[in-house]
C-alpha cells in the first residue's frame, strides 16, 4: 500500500519541515497538501524540492475555504463568493499539476445549513452540480473527488453520505469524478464503511481513502483500528477486493500523542490487518461472506485470535 498522513498533525511552521519528518518515517510514499493553507510559509518550488529530496510523491492537493466561505462555497448564494470557491479549485488544480499529483479533494465543509426553510434544496444543488462540473472540465487530466461528511461545521452538510455523494457524481457526470471515503465520516453518518466502499468502488467511483477510527458521534480522528477493530479489518478486506491502487491517507488528529509515534502505529496497524486478512486467505473469507452465515462470519474474528 501507499501511504499518507495529515501534516496538520504536525506543529512545525514549515511545511516543507514537516515533508522531511514524514517522509523519514519507513513506509511513507506521499503527501497530501491543503492550497492555500500549506502555501503560506513555502513557495511551490520550495515544496517540489523537499519532495524531490525526500523521493516522496504528491498525492493530493484540497482545496480549503475558510470563513469567507462560512455561508457555503460551490451553493453560496452570492454568486461572487461562489465564483471564488470555483477559482479557489481551479488553483488546486493548476499547483496539483505544478507538483505532478493527480488527484484534487474537494470538502465542502461549508455547504450545508442549520434550519429548516433556510437554503432552497433544488436550487443549490443544481449550482453545486454545474460548478462541480466546471471544474472537473478544467481538470479533466486529474482525478476530482468529493469527501463528503454528515455534519460539522454546519447542522446538516449539503452532501453527507455515500449515496447522495454518488447521485451527485451521476448528476454531475464527469468521467473523472469520484469519492474520497473517510472512515470516521461513514461511522458519524452510521453508515456500514465497507458497505459504502463496495457500492462505490463497483461504480469505478472510488478515488480516495482516509482511515482513521472513532467513537461515532465525532469526527475524533483516532489511531486505525483503535475502536472499531473488526469494521476496519472488514474495510481493508474489501480494499484488496477491489484492488484499490490509491493512496492510504491517515486521517487522524494526535492531540496528546507525539504525531511522529502515532503516524509509526497507524502503519503498523494498517499493516497488521493487512496481514491478518492474508493469513485468513482472501477466497476463505469471500466464502464466509457468501454463507450469509453470522456465526459462520466469526470464523474471521476467531482467526484474528490464534
């Protein structure tokens, strides 16, 4: 597998500081990078040299809207800030390109809303949909995904599942359009994670992964594996099913744990469960599955054991 980490983990002022860190570690492959935000303190070139250096990759570029974006980004009713969330990805877009990634993530924390009768439904989603598409055109050689998730910042996010991530996918229609799942988004709308990576990943829709782990009602960013131990070896399962080629992004948030130590057991983990499911065969599991049998299904937990 390929992986990455959240370089918000890390407290450094420099982000190219914090590429040489990462990429220190064994089994680290990429980065991903937040435009504007990983652009203040170093030049793009500055970048793409600790990258070089390091023999490390890009994975994605996100493209971060901040509070001049807190009405909603792609659906503002405004159409000037509107315009500006579009650009803001567009610029993703060209400094993705600049640093020979391939893939834009877009989450728009934003895009929802708290009330009832406060944003007419219909109507922001068809502008969300033809400015999706505009910049899937402008970025027809790259992957464009949308991360979606239930809730926070706002009450209700416009896009907040798997299913209505893929209706807009299918609204939108672009060839190069996806989903970027995160665990820990699934398990706060309660949703079944591999579930949702199975539908999507049969479209040819999966473009990302972030695993994490967390207790359900928060995006809690916790160590993989750390909570929801089987679910996960279930994820990973049908990762290798699918033969999921992208980046491994570690999503998680080390508030009191060293970033460094964490990101080492986020590895190991990942990698451990990998292992199990090896060791477990993946054709004897697809037999367990196809059994529709519960207690035929903890022949796999029982497997982790020995």
């Amino acid at each position: 597998m390929k992986f990455a980490t959240r370089l918000n983990s890390f407290p450094n002022s420099s982000i190219v500081e914090t590429i040489d860190q990462v990429a220190a570690v064994s089994g680290v492959t990429h980065v991903d990078l937040n435009y504007p935000e990983h652009f203040q303190t170093n030049s793009v070139e500055e970048i793409k040299d600790a990258l070089k250096r390091n023999d490390i990759k890009l994975n994605a570029i996100n493209p971060r809207f901040r509070k001049e974006f807190i009405n909603g980004e792609l659906g503002n009713s405004d159409a000037d800030v509107a315009r500006k969330a579009i650009e803001l990805c567009k610029q993703s877009i060209d400094v993705c390109r600049e640093l020979g990634g391939e893939h834009v993530i877009i989450w728009l924390g934003y895009e929802g809303f708290d009330y009832s009768f406060q944003i007419n439904y219909a109507q922001v989603w068809n502008q969300v949909a033809r400015a999706i598409e505009e910049i899937c055109r402008y970025g027809s050689d790259l992957k464009i995904s949308i991360e979606y998730k239930p809730f926070q910042p706002r009450a209700y996010s416009f896009i907040s599942s798997y299913a209505d991530t893929l209706l807009m996918v299918g609204d939108v229609g672009a060839s190069n359009l996806g989903v970027t799942l995160d665990f820990c988004h699934m398990l706060m709308k309660a949703e079944n994670p591999s579930y949702g990576l199975s539908l999507v990943a049969e479209r040819g829709k999966l473009h990302g992964i972030h695993i994490n782990d967390g207790n359900k009602l928060n995006d809690d960013g916790l160590m993989v594996g750390s909570v929801n131990f089987i679910q996960t070896l279930e994820f990973i399962f049908y990762m290798k099913k699918y033969n999921y080629q992208g980046v491994v992004y570690f999503d998680t948030f080390p508030v009191r744990e060293q970033p460094l130590d964490e990101l080492k057991a986020n590895i190991a983990m990942f990698s451990k469960l990998e292992q199990l499911i090896d060791q477990i065969g993946v054709e004897r599991i697809q037999s367990i599955i196809d059994r529709n049998d519960a207690v035929a299904a903890q022949e796999i937990m029982l497997a982790c054991l020995k």
